[in-house]
C-alpha cells in the first residue's frame, strides 16, 4: 500500500529529510487544552474555520513554534493569553477535497456565515457592505471598548457578542462585527484580501474557511504538537 502523503510528510520532519510535495493538504493550527476533545475549533459557537493551504503549509512547516503563530496572524498579546489560561497549540495537516474550502475573503466569509448561521443570515447579508468597508478601530470607536478585551474575559461578560445576543439585540452592523470577531474570530487582523495579516501589517500566508469538525472526522491527517516559547521582551500589544 503506497505511503500517504501526510505520513511521508511526517517521516519527513522527524527524519530531517526534505519535505515532500504537500499538494491536496491543508493546515490549521489548533488551540486547546488537555482535557479537551479535538476539533478545528474547540469553541461549540465556531461552526467554520480558517485553515492554511499547501503554500502556507511549506511556508511555515520549519519555523519554531511561536513564529508559526504570528504568520498565520496571530498577536502576541493574544498568544501570551492563550498560553497563560492553560492553552496548547497543535499543527493539525489534513487531506480535503478542493471543493470543500473557499478563500477566506469577505464574500465567501459572509456566505459561509450565512450556511453555518442561517438563523442570523439576514444580518449578515444586511450588513455585508459595511463590514467590507469599515476596520476595527472604527467599529471599537462605535462600541466604546477593546474587542479584544472583551474576548479574553469570555461570554460571561455582558459585551462578548453571542448567538443569542445578536438575535435578541439591536441587529446593527456594530453587533454583527462583534459577533464576527468573537464566533468566527475574524480579529483585527483579518482583511477580507484571502490572505492572513501579520501585527507588523505586512501580508501572511493565503488562508481558506471550512465548516468545523472534529479531528476524527478527517480520513488523513496528521498531529504535531508545537513548541511554544514566548521571547523574553514581550511587546506592548492588546491580545
């Protein structure tokens, strides 16, 4: 039986070998903790993903641990957080289907929001132009507060923009934005261009949204866990 490619791919690095054509595979770099079960997300929320194709893969495959965080936009800040709360991070590389994914730009973001939340669809599709128009530091100025603040306390605050609070709220650009950040996490990095943005502003690594899953459900796939090592002088940045 002929070798996958994800288990040539395996063999590969921890051999030290060159790596092999990464054609059909895909990545997504996983947070959760130990006593959770695995899924592209672990949020119950979260009902699509982002998720790296083979140019992204090769991009970062060979990096350490925490700069493979920040090329797929990740903050600094928000790592630190992660790390602290008990997180662990794992490089998930799986096999799928072309079909199955779409580039992460603000049309097919919004229209697989609409699949995976059809209850909030009309909201999505209501506010569409003005999520494509206006940044996050003009929707914070709306609010009056960090999004990412409020996403590092979690839906026990009042702020953090559920399912159930969208519905039963105002239905203004304003709460769908927030709903985006905290359920899609769609951060201030995310542009709407297919491609991930990185905390100095320069452009990251192409990057697609699926619908969520757990990692049992895949056919091919394999694991690595990443060794996470934050740099002595941390950056002032929000998470």
């Amino acid at each position: 039986m002929p070798m996958s490619e994800i288990h040539k791919l395996k063999q590969a690095l921890l051999e030290g070998k060159p790596l092999p054509r990464l054609t059909g595979c895909y990545g997504r770099i996983i947070r959760t903790r130990y006593d959770r079960p695995l899924a592209l997300a672990e949020e119950n929320e979260r009902r699509a993903v982002m998720v790296m194709g083979p140019s992204g893969l090769k991009h970062i495959l060979l990096r350490p641990g925490y700069e493979m965080l920040l090329n797929i936009g990740y903050t600094a800040g928000y790592i630190k957080t992660k790390l602290d709360k008990g997180f662990r991070f794992e490089l998930l590389i799986f096999k799928l289907r072309r079909e199955e994914l779409k580039v992460a730009s603000w049309k097919n973001v919004l229209t697989m929001a609409c699949t995976c939340y059809p209850e909030a669809a009309h909201l999505f599709r209501e506010h569409a132009r003005e999520m494509k128009a206006k940044s996050i530091a003009e929707f914070e100025a709306l609010a009056g507060f960090s999004f990412a603040e409020v996403d590092n306390l979690g839906a026990e605050d009042p702020r953090y923009m559920t399912m159930d609070r969208l519905l039963t709220g105002d239905g203004s650009a304003l709460s769908v934005r927030r709903f985006l950040y905290h359920r899609l996490r769609l951060s201030e990095l995310y542009t709407g261009d297919g491609f991930t943005k990185l905390e100095d502003g320069s452009r990251g690594i192409r990057e697609y949204i699926i619908t969520n899953r757990s990692v049992q459900e895949l056919e091919d796939y394999g694991l690595f866990t990443l060794d996470v090592n934050l740099p002595t002088a941390m950056p002032l940045t929000s998470a």
